[in-house]
C-alpha cells in the first residue's frame, strides 16, 4: 500500500516567541527593560567585527571572522550595522555555534561573509551601482519619478540598519573599501521643500512612497513636519512610508512621542481621505518576534490603514515555497502585517550568490498560490531596470540558455517623454550566470573575454 500523498506544504500554526538574548555571552545581564529601550538598541547596535566578538564572546571559530573581514575588505557593499534585536533572530533558537551561525538565513544577508559570494561570478557583466537607475529619474534631489503617478521620496540616506543586499547601495549607508556613496547635499528642509513644491506643481502625481535610507532615522518632527506637508497637497491620496525598522528595531516604532505623533499624522490622514500605510521589509519568518508585533499592531491601533510587507527573494535566506510560505503565514496570522511583494534582489554588485532566475520566481509564485487569502498573497515581481515593477509572468521572451528574459513598459518614465519607441522597445533582465546551463555559461565567459 502507497502512503496517502500529503500536500506540498502542511500549514501549522506558529506563535512567535522573544528569542532569549541572554543566550549570548555580551548580552548576559541585559534586562527587558533594556533589551525593549530604542535607545539601548541604537548604542548597542554591531557596527565592526570587534562588537560582533564582544557580543559572541568565544562562541565563534577565528575562521569565521576572517572570512566576514575579507568580505569587508573585497565584496561587501554595505558597511556594518546590525540592531541587537536583528542579532536576536540569528540561530534563535539555541547557543549559536560556528556552523549554525554561517547557516542562518538571517545572518546570510546581514552578516555577508566571503565564502557566501559566488566567486566566478560576484557580479552579473550587466550589475551596476543604482541599476535601477532612480537617480537618472530624480526630479529633485531624493525625489525619483519613475511611474506615471506614484513618486519615490528619499528622505535620507541611512537606516538604522544595513542590509547586505541594499539596492540602493550607491546612495544608502557609509561608504566601504569597495564603493564610494553618493551624498545627498542639500539640507533636509531645503529636499523636503523642492519635493513638496514639485508635487503641487504635478497634480498627476496622487502616491508617494516616503523612504530612504528608512525614515525611522528622520528625527520624530522633521518626519511629521514631512508628512503633514504631504497631506496638505490635495491631489496626494496615497502615503506609504518605508521602514525595514519595524522588524529591525520595532523598539523605534514603540517610543510614546513617535507613536503619538503617528496617531496625529494618522488621524488627518483618515479626516482628508488619504490612504496612509507604512511598509516593512522581512525576509524571514524568524525575523518577527511579539515585539515586532506589537509594534505593528500599535500602528494600526493608532489609525495606520494598512501595514504590508515587501520582501527581497533570496537564494539561501527564503527562496523556497516552504520559507515563503513560513513567512507569510506568521505575517499575516501572527504579526498583523500584509504579505504584498517580494521582489526579485536587483542586479547589484556582489549580489550574484543571493538572485535567482526568473523562471525560479515564477516557480515560486505558481507552487504559493492557494494557500493564503487571496488579498494576502504575495506577488514576486521582477524590477526591470528602465521599466520598473512587473510580476514575474509578464515577460515577453526568455532565452533560457543565456538567461536573458525581456520586458515592455506601458508608460513612459521621466526621462522618456519624447521617446516614442518608449512602450515599444524590449528591455533586458538576466538572471545570474551560475544558472545557466553549461553552454549559457560559456556564452558569457566569452563574451567578457571579448569585452575584456
Ligand atoms: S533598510 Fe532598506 S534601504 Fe536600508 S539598508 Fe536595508 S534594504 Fe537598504
């Protein structure tokens, strides 16, 4: 007799837990009231590999933190900058050891080490510092308007934590032995003023992605000076604010003058109609945690319509049905946030060893769809540089071989408006080239070989 045949994924309930921070050997004697202190989590965030050794104590083998040294000195793209409570959520579940810790899917994007990088290829030939060149569509300084109606606003250029893969690289962090930042250089009220004048100027422009850097890092009252000044502008009906500290430090969102001050941002919102919501970024279930929770549901509880994730999909750290669905499900059922995208890691410097091919995102999205509500299903979207977001079945070609799928647009961005083949032309995305099949990849060794 043949065992029945189970289903591909068996759904069970997971209530998420506080890892014990005591667990690490810097962290021994620090108390709750500490561990749930944003100001303890900003002092004592890791920012070098000699905090990281003060906080593991001998946990570690030296191999360990030669190779995150050698990342640092080669590869790594972003510096160092990790809130205890992302720690936190590293091997949560035991004394981290050399092996688990190099497992972790969470360490695996904030704690890059050498050996994690596919040395071959650390980079696509077509990777490049802001590949999707949002500052080519920059109207003001920070401001990106690459979609007909919505605009990307940066209000600054540093979180309060860094994330390996960071798609905006070329602007957000301190620079590293590998990349050189770009800096913002007006004064804030001198951005924020060009970005609100530009929005008044533009009436067609009715949603505006508030990010950066994460605006958890703008000081309470600039960020509500800010927002005030974007639902002052009628024809705004859409506010989305960006903040992978939800997760990374929820402590922040959970501060009595930031929690009133959003109920009063809130509260106008709702009087004039606007949709105000606020964006994380989790990547993996382990990440949320009942603080992360509370955090969010205090949120809503202050009139925040919404609370939606946009996640990156990663080799290693989630790109497997079960992790997606993991995720999702402690979203949703446990942590009242919206599973709205993940998109795919951007063609990026050093980022190889973390993207996956399109046909595995469409995998992905095919083998998740069922299990959740409808609304709560996760769309995995490709962005296409020069085109901007597309679910991953909207390609129009795809050579399998050399891993190179094409794209149309149905707008024009700001830097088209006189182009008029701009909705007719294809636009290239490649997927990495460890992929492909033996003779894909030696299409690309020779075609560097002959560019080279
Ligand atoms: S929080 Fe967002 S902007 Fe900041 S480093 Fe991470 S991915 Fe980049």
């Amino acid at each position: 007799m043949t065992a029945p045949a189970g289903q591909p994924y068996e759904y069970q309930r997971r209530p998420l837990v506080e890892p014990d921070w005591t667990r690490f050997p810097g962290w021994r004697t620090v108390t709750a009231a500490q561990w749930e202190s944003a100001q303890w989590q900003r002092v004592n965030c890791v920012k070098n590999i000699k905090q990281l050794r003060t906080v593991m104590g001998d946990l570690l083998d030296e191999t360990f933190y030669a190779d995150l040294d050698a990342d640092q000195q080669r590869l790594a793209t972003m510096s160092m900058l990790i809130p205890p409570q992302m720690l936190n959520t590293m091997v949560p579940d035991r004394t981290p050891d050399t092996e688990s810790f190099y497992n972790d899917p969470v360490r695996r994007y904030m704690i890059p080490v050498a050996t994690d990088r596919d040395l071959d290829w650390p980079s696509h030939p077509h990777a490049s510092r802001d590949s999707l060149h949002e500052h080519d569509m920059w109207v003001a300084e920070g401001l990106t308007h690459r979609y007909p109606t919505k605009v990307l606003a940066e209000l600054l250029s540093t979180c309060p934590q860094y994330c390996g893969h960071c798609t905006r690289m070329d602007l957000v962090g301190n620079s590293t032995p590998t990349v050189d930042k770009l800096k913002l250089s007006l004064k804030p009220v001198d951005r924020y003023d060009a970005h609100l004048a530009y929005l008044k100027a533009h009436p067609g422009v009715r949603d505006v992605v508030v990010s950066g850097g994460d605006v958890a890092n703008v000081p309470w009252k600039q960020l509500e000076a800010y927002l005030m000044g974007l639902l002052s502008v009628p024809t705004v009906r859409d506010v989305r604010l960006a903040t992978k500290a939800l997760m990374g430090l929820p402590q922040h969102w959970l501060q009595d003058d930031v929690v009133e001050g959003m109920q009063r941002v809130a509260i106008t919102a709702q009087r004039r109609g606007v949709n105000l919501a606020v964006h994380t970024h989790v990547n993996h279930m382990n990440s949320l945690t009942p603080l992360v929770a509370k955090a969010v549901r205090t949120l809503l509880e202050v009139g925040v319509r919404d609370v939606r994730n946009q996640g990156v999909l990663m080799r290693g750290v989630n790109a497997t049905t079960a992790d997606l669905l993991d995720l999702c499900f402690g979203m949703q059922g446990e942590a009242g946030i919206l599973p709205y995208y993940f998109y795919m890691c951007d063609m990026i410097p050093n980022a190889e060893h973390w993207r996956v091919p399109v046909w595995h995102a469409q995998q992905l999205q095919h083998d998740l769809m069922g299990y959740l509500p409808g609304y709560a299903t996760p769309r995995i979207v490709c962005d296409v540089p020069f085109v901007g977001k597309r679910w991953v079945h909207m390609l129009t070609e795809y050579d399998r071989e050399h891993g190179i799928s094409y794209w149309t647009k149905n707008y024009r961005t700001s830097i088209e408006k006189d182009d008029a083949e701009a909705l007719s032309k294809l636009h290239a995305y490649y997927d990495p080239i460890d992929t492909l099949p033996e003779s894909g990849q030696d299409w690309w060794r020779k075609q560097v070989a002959d560019e080279g």
